[in-house]
C-alpha cells in the first residue's frame, strides 16, 4: 500500500512516504523489549509526568496539528481542533488516575494467607488505526499503556502518514522514551509478522470488519490478547413523548459530524409514527443548510469525505439501496465543487429486502424508519449486524433508560449526544468488536492480572481450596 496524502478538498497530492523496512521492523521490535524490559520497573509517577507534559505539548501544538489533520483527511479544522484538545483531556486522565488504578487489590476469599491482584505491563503492543480520527484513535491506546509500561508500535491509516508521525513526533519531544510509541509504515505482511513475533504481546485495532478478522486470526493463531472496535450501525430512537426539537437539533448534528464518518455516530433514525413527519421534514431542512467547502474556513459547515475511494464506496451503496426501492427525500445529487464532497441525503422506505437495510453508510447519509410502538423501535434497533452506540429520545428520561437497557449496543445515551471522555469505556458487542477502551476498563486491556496469595505458612488443615492433584495419594 502506498502511504501518501492526497488533500481531499482539492485533490493534490502532496506527499508520498516509503514503507518500513523489514530491517527497521527488527530494529524497533529490539528496541521496545529492551524498553519494556526497563520501564516495568519503573516508579509509575515518573510516566505520569511525561504524560502531563505530552497534554501540554499537544496543546502547544493544536493548530498546527489541527491543520495536518485537516489537509491529509478533510475534516473541519474547528473539529481537529476539537480532536487535539480531547487527546490533551485523555492524557491528563490517565496521568491522574492511573498510579491508583494500578495499585493492588486485596481479595477476600477462603485462602490461607493474603490474596492481592497486583497490574503488570505485558510487553510490546501493535496499534492498527484508521484515518477518521487521526490523533484521538491512537491516545485511546496509548495513554493507558504508557502508563502501564507497555511500548507500542504504531500502524496507522496509509492517508493519514503525516498525522501519525507527528502525534508520535510530540509524544517523543514531550519526553517518553524511544521506543514508546514508534509509528511505522507498514505492510499488511508486516503488521502479521509483528503479531506473530514472540515479543509482542497484544495487538488493538480499530477499523473496518475485514480487517479486524485479519488481525483478529493472526492474533488468536499466535495467542496474542486483542481487542477490537470495529463498525456501527448505531439506532437513534425517537419515542412519541419526545421533546422533538431537542431530538432533531441532536440527530443532524450527529449523522454530518465528522461528515458522518464516524464508527459510533447514529446513522439510522428509528422514529415513532406520530413525529416521523414531522422529523423528516426537519432534518431535510437542516441537511439543506450545510455549506460546503474550504475546511479551513470557519464558514464551511461541511467537509469533503477522506478520499475518492470512500466517496465512490459511498455513492455505490446509496445507489444500490435507491435501486431497491428506498426513497431519496433530500440529497444525492453531485457537487460542483472539485474534491470528495457528497451531499448529504436522507434515505426512507428501506426494506429488509434492501440491503441498505444492513449497510453502514459512512458518510452523511441518514436513513429514516417509521416504527407504532415502543417493542418495534427495539427489535429494529436490534436488527442489525453491530453493536456499537446508540440514542434514545423519551420525554420521560427513566422510560428512556428502560429502552436503552434493551437495546444491544456497548454504549447507549438517553437525551443527549453520545460523548467519548476518558472516563467512560468505550467499545461494542456483536459485528462491532470486543473490548473496551479507555475508562478502568481500558487501564487494565493490556495487563497482566497476576494473583499474589502470601502466607506466613502453609495451613495443612485447610485444604478445601488445594487442587487433588498436589495429593500425593491421588
């Protein structure tokens, strides 16, 4: 694969990277075993530190990385900004809490002498990323695991190559050690290859189905721990109490930020009869509001998809989706504009026959459905492929928290947008993945949980916990 940025707002390509070497792969497998090797020994307050000082520089930086982020993959500048200054929280989080986290838990059980669970850094990890999220996708990762003492080797997205060495150029120049987050340009082989390696202990992807059962089957071959998120189809339910306004300003902004690519964002609004009209109506006028244009202008409101090969995935998913017979209430048109824009549409009418029915559409497309009970909006929510987030409008927020409670997704948020902070886990069930990033969660995705049971002296008249095989008489 060729790693390269191409400015979707104008389609220039300004750069083009080389990939690693099979060479440089080694080199830096050597130098994170050596690091983690020295680091979990290592007073934990000390990487604390570094990680404060790395929130501070990324602020330091916002604008410029706001910028690179902006230019490789086209999302608003305000956004990346945005995106900068919640890498800078995550830091700081994990820089608070973490020392507590990771302190040893005592256990009461019927055992001689004194249980405890004591956290350790397991090794060397891999980092596969994608594009959507420059900068926040990898702070996910590495935050917690810095401060564990696990070393990373970074895969990024192959457009986004200038985001990712300068987010780990920042973490460098804030003082971690070499080796603590090395990005590299590598091959699909080469991403197997590391896996299968025996110092590298767990591999965390974020990204698309095909390939997380990719990295998923190299990992479960070589025993390695993994976690997944993967894609969503994330429902956004409209109960017939719901304060409507509220609702529809929440729906469009959550379907076009990030131009609708985002994995948790909701793409399918599931709306109670009595309001759907009303709704769609509504967000047709808010679609129809968007400009178009400069992602660097504060005016632009809208920005160019990531590439012309999305784009293209895009439109080829809509058209099949119209072709069977779903309805086109506002968009689908092309834009007069020379780089990867797509007008946002509002799709109604889709069928389980249609097989937008079970796309994720990535991108600022919505799809509309028209639901006559409480039982209906569930089951449809339920009926689809993912797991990931989700939305419940009620005017009676515990009416709400019942439907949530129902509905089989990681994350689910009940008259509000669905917020990723470092406090709250963050991850899906089914189609979407496994595991959980960030939060307590996330501190211990890459740990070694290692029992410590300490006696004064073994007690022979209690054995009801000992295994029959240490009976010599068995």
């Amino acid at each position: 694969m060729a790693y390269e940025t191409v400015n979707p707002f104008n389609n220039e390509t300004i750069k083009t990277y080389p990939n690693a070497t099979d060479k440089e792969l080694e080199q830096v497998l050597k130098t994170d075993d050596a690091l983690y090797k020295k680091t979990k020994k290592q007073d934990i307050k000390k990487r604390a530190k570094v990680l404060h000082n790395v929130a501070s520089a990324l602020r330091d930086n916002k604008d410029e990385l706001a910028k690179t982020a902006t230019i490789e993959m086209g999302k608003l500048f305000r956004e990346s900004q945005g995106e900068v200054e919640l890498c800078a929280i995550i830091a700081d989080w994990f820089a608070d809490h973490s020392e507590e986290l990771l302190q040893p838990k005592a256990l009461t059980s019927a055992v001689t002498g004194q249980a405890e669970m004591h956290y350790h850094a397991l090794g060397t990890l891999v980092m596969v990323e994608p594009w959507n999220f420059p900068y926040y996708q990898i702070m996910r990762v590495f935050a917690p695991n810095f401060m564990v003492g696990n070393p990373m080797i970074l895969k990024d997205a192959s457009n986004i190559p200038k985001s990712a060495q300068s987010f780990a150029d920042v973490i460098k120049e804030a003082g971690a050690p070499k080796g603590a987050l090395t990005n590299m340009f590598l091959s699909y082989n080469q991403v197997t290859k590391a896996i299968e390696d025996k110092r590298v202990q767990g591999v965390a992807l974020t990204g698309s189905e095909r390939g997380g059962s990719s990295v998923a089957e190299a990992a479960g071959k070589n025993l390695k721990k993994n976690s997944m998120e993967l894609g969503g189809m994330d429902p956004f339910i409209i109960l017939d109490d719901a304060d409507l306004d509220k609702a529809e300003d929440i729906a469009w902004r959550v379907r076009l930020y990030n131009d609708g690519q985002v994995c948790c964002s909701d793409k399918r609004f599931i709306v109670m009869d009595n309001v759907y009209d009303k709704f769609v109506a509504k967000l047709k006028e808010d679609f129809s509001k968007v400009k178009m244009g400069d992602p660097m202008d504060p005016s632009t409101t809208l920005a160019p998809m990531n590439s012309k090969k999305a784009k293209d995935k895009l439109q080829a998913q809509v058209d099949a989706t119209v072709k069977a017979g779903a309805k086109v209430v506002y968009g689908d048109q092309p834009v007069d504009l020379p780089g990867q824009f797509f007008m946002p549409t509002i799709l109604t009418n889709i069928d389980k026959s249609n097989p937008g029915y079970s796309t994720e559409f990535f991108g600022p497309v919505a799809s509309v459905y028209k639901v006559h009970s409480e039982q209906e909006a569930i089951e449809m929510a339920n009926d689809n492929p993912y797991g990931l987030g989700g939305i419940v409008f009620s005017g009676d927020p515990k009416r709400g928290a019942k439907v949530a409670d129902q509905i089989e997704t990681g994350m689910v948020f009940v008259n509000n947008f669905l917020a990723s902070l470092p406090s709250l886990p963050f991850g899906g069930v089914k189609g979407s993945g496994y595991g959980r990033e960030m939060s307590d969660i996330g501190q211990m995705a890459f740990v070694n949980q290692q029992l410590i049971v300490t006696a004064q002296e073994p007690d022979m008249h209690n054995l009801a916990g000992a295994l029959i095989a240490t009976d010599p008489q068995k």
